[in-house]
C-alpha cells in the first residue's frame, strides 16, 4: 500500500529507489554492486576460521 504523500510505501520502503534497482537490473548493470565493497582478504579469513572450527567439533 503506497503512501501518496510521500515517496515511501506504508513499511517504510523507498519507492525510486526499488524503482532504481528494478532498472539496473533490466539493464544488465546488477551485480557488482557489493564487489566493490567486500574486503577479500577478510572473507578468507572468515572462512578459514569456519573451516578450522567445523574441523575441531
């Protein structure tokens, strides 16, 4: 249910920007988005530190 008087719906969610991200997904550009962000050195590490724990139960 949209809120007419403003650009978010009744939960709180931002209409132009689901609009934004339902167009860069028509247009291909969806996906990388996050690659920027994730730090890959601390992702090993995580999963490492996963690994080790599984491995000792």
């Amino acid at each position: 249910m949209e809120n007419k008087y403003s650009n978010k719906t009744a939960s709180g969610t931002d209409v132009q920007h689901v609009k934004q991200k339902n167009a860069q997904v028509s247009s291909g550009k969806y996906g990388t988005e996050f690659a920027s962000e994730t730090d890959v050195q601390h992702v090993k590490r995580q999963n490492a530190q996963a690994n080790k724990n599984q491995k000792e139960c």
